[in-house]
C-alpha cells in the first residue's frame, strides 16, 4: 500500500482537483427543477401549470398569469441517505462489509417578488429573483472492513472515508412575461449563476491483523462558479387544458479550483490549482395540464437534459466529465429523459382553499458509474397540501425518492481511477424533502400605491 500511496501523492492535487463536488456524488440527484411546494406536492410536474410567484423557476411564461403583485418565499428541509453492501475486490480475493451514512440539512430555496402591470394594452409581469439551485450541503462517512477469502487475499483492513460538502450553486434572476393574445403567452429569464463551495475528503486504512500504522489522505478543496444563462418558456392555456413549453440555455461559466492534501507517506503538503471552465448543458422540456373537472387539475412534463456535454475544461486536465472526473471521451455520462406526473384536487371552505395533491416520477440522471456505467434512476414519490386564501398561500409537500445501482469504489487512500477501482457492489441512495411555501397577494394595489407614494413622494 506504501508504494500506491506514494503515487497517490503525486497526483492527489489534480485528481481531486479535476473531480468537484458532483464527481464524488453520482448517486445525488442533479435534475434541474424550480422551486416551490405547489410543484414538490404534484412532483414537479409544474411546466404548463405555472401561474404562482414561483413560475419563473419551471416556465417564465406562467408569470403572465398573475394579475396581482406577489412574494414568494420557500424553505427546503432535507435527508439524504447512502448506503454500500456486498462489495468484492475485483479478483473476488476479498469481501468488504456493509456501510450506512445518513445527513439532515435545512436551507432556503427561493424568494422572488413579481409585480404586473399593463403596457401597450398587454398583461406584463416582471419579477427578480434568488433560487437556490444546487445545495452543496451534504456529509458521507463509511466504516468497512475488508475481509479475506483465501489464503492469498490481502490482509485485513478498516477503511474510514469521511468525505464532506459545504455550499451552493445559487441563480440571481430577472425574469418577464407577457401574454399576448387571451390563450398564448410568452417569457423569459436571464439567470447569474454563483457557486461557492468546500470540499475535505478524508480517507484512511487502518491494518487489523498485527499492530501498524494507520495510512491515510486528507484532501481540502476549494471551488468556485461564475455564469450567466438564460431561459425561455411559452404557454398555450384554455379553460380545460394547457400546453407548456421551455428552454434552458447551455451555461459556459468560469471555474476555478484549488486543492490541498497531507498524507502519510509523503511530508508536506500537496497543492494543485485549477482555472477553466464549466460547461452544463441544454435542457427542453414539454409539459401538459388537463382540468377534468373544476377542482381538478392533472399534469405531465417531460424533460430532455445533454449531460454528455457535461464537463470541465483547463488547461491542466483538458475535458474531463464533471460527475466522474474522466476524459470526456471515457465519460459514462448520458443524456436522460425524465417523466413527472402530478394531480391537484382542490377542497374549498368559508374563504379558503385546501388542496390536496400528489404525484410520481421517473429521474435518471446524467451521472452513471464510470466503471459499471450501470444507471442511476431515481424514483419519485411525492403529496402536498396547503391553506389558501385570496391574499396568502402556505403549501407544504413531502419527497421522496431513491435509486440503487451497482457501483466501483475506492474506500482507502490508494491510485486507483475510476475507470479501475478496487472493489465492486451495490450502493444505494434515498432522499427525502419537506418543502415550505409562502406567498402573499397583494390584493389592494391602490392602498399599495398610497403608501409607496407617502414613503417616496
């Protein structure tokens, strides 16, 4: 193990480096859906429903509809869940035992306002806002024993991996919508992406038949993005149905990189600087909601993601898969199509509104495993409810979703690369979501418009 670790070091900078934080995680979901627990509840699929203060996130065409000036508020609370069984050596000379690791975050996901007015006889919304596209918040650590099946496997040994995530990749939008007959409506938002986050990668190997040293690599990373895309949308609505449509643009963003690590083996430190560029790919989507009845309304989306042009670019690594750190050309990444399917059924009182909604999708995601290349497809599951009144509107929804694949791993401080690791099996991970919504309507625009002259008048 000495020699591997030695290898290990004169390249730990660049391999770290080169990988960021979706290398390390192809088992998180990356799909890039809106914000808001009216959609969460109907399982995302919110394309051609859209018309709340949240309806830039998913069409910005759906703003037209908002005929007062709305806030919009949302709180995410997470559980994310990881597990690893029945991994073997890939000689099959060694079995490693179970793992489990389990993380709980909460974090804000978006606040807009969106003001409507008329301009050139044409319903107009604008609106700004912050999403939190990508929380970056997440903790993995695994304890295995590597255990010997024959007298010519390696030793035994305790591996420990503690990896950890800190940050966000959040958008600043300015988004607008006008619609332009009394069915079609048109809009679009131009996004600034800002991503800042820390990585620490821990992984040691500690031997358990006969005293000696624990060897280890301890890696710290710091990344950063910085881009701007935007996003386009277009809506055909009638009484009983309607048609959505979207496009998000290709984002080629600035991205820099700088890596520490400290072994065992090797005295000193280790660095390695990165500065390229970040390039996430296009996405369409096509979406439908049909309104069987007055209180009912039932929807369907489909998503198209090019995650193969999904990947880092510098000077030092060339083009590399951003989910599994490889040359572009070996990259296990693929493009997806994702299904969500969601229903609403609406429950009216005295001046009030609660809504009961629920939903299923099917996510595969861009990321497969860069030696199995075995797919990693999340299933979904999803409700919701809230309480609705003419002026505010609280929703709360409840995810879940999980996939399991089988997967290559290295669990201690060797060189072996993605396309060679060590040992093989099955890892398995869930997450679950509890999303918050706020919106307040403001109903009297005139009692609005009286106390903003008072204060700037």
């Amino acid at each position: 193990m000495r020699a591997n670790l030695g290898r290990h070091a004169a390249t730990l900078g660049l391999a770290l480096a080169c990988a960021a934080t979706a290398s390390a995680q192809v088992g998180v979901s990356f799909n890039r859906t809106g914000s808001g627990a009216r959609a969460a509840g109907m399982a995302n699929a919110f394309i051609a429903v859209s018309d709340d203060g949240t309806a830039a996130s998913w069409n910005p065409s759906g703003l037209a509809q908002l005929r007062k000036p709305e806030l919009s508020i949302v709180s995410t609370t997470s559980g994310d869940s990881a597990s690893v069984s029945g991994f073997r050596t890939r000689d099959d000379l060694a079995s490693f035992s179970s793992a489990d690791s389990a993380y709980r975050s909460t974090y804000p996901d978006f606040a807009s306002l969106a003001v409507p007015v008329t301009l050139w006889k044409k319903p107009v919304t604008f609106q700004a806002a912050w999403r939190r596209l990508y929380s970056l918040d997440y903790r993995e650590k695994l304890q295995l024993t590597r255990v010997p099946l024959s007298a010519s496997a390696p030793p035994p040994v305790r591996f420990q991996t503690d990896s950890d995530v800190v940050g966000s990749v959040d958008l600043f939008s300015a988004a607008a919508a006008v619609q332009l007959t009394s069915h079609l409506s048109i809009g679009g938002s131009y996004n600034f992406w800002r991503g800042d986050w820390d990585e620490a990668h821990l992984h040691s190997a500690t031997p358990l038949d006969a005293p000696g040293v624990t060897e280890f690599v301890n890696v710290s990373q710091t990344s950063r993005v910085r881009g701007q895309s935007f996003m386009l949308g277009a809506m055909l609505a009638y009484p009983r149905f309607s048609v959505g449509l979207v496009y998000l643009d290709p984002l080629v963003s600035d991205f820099d990189s700088s890596a520490r690590g400290v072994t065992s083996v090797s005295e000193g430190d280790i660095t390695q600087v990165l500065d390229g560029e970040l390039h996430f790919p296009r996405a369409f989507g096509i979406g439908g909601a049909w309104r069987p009845a007055t209180r009912w309304t039932v929807a369907l989306d489909f998503t198209w993601d090019d995650w193969s042009e999904t990947f880092l670019d510098t000077p030092t690594t060339g083009r590399v898969g951003l989910f599994d750190g490889v040359p572009l050309e070996h990259s296990a990444s693929r493009d997806t199509w994702t299904m969500n399917a969601g229903a609403e059924r609406l429950f009216a009182g005295d001046g009030f509104v609660v809504p009961l909604r629920f939903g299923l999708a099917w996510e595969p995601q861009g990321a497969r495993d860069a030696y199995t290349r075995d797919s990693v497809d999340f299933v979904l599951v999803a409700v919701g409810t809230g309480y609705n009144t003419n002026s505010l509107k609280f929703d709360a929804a409840f995810q879940y979703r999980w996939a399991s694949f089988e997967s290559g791993a290295e669990f201690g401080p060797s060189d072996a690369s993605p396309l060679l690791p060590t040992a093989v099996g099955e890892r398995r991970n869930s997450q679950w979501r509890l999303k918050l919504s706020v919106i307040l309507r403001v109903t009297d625009t005139d009692k609005l418009k009286r106390a903003l002259g008072k204060i700037f008048g």
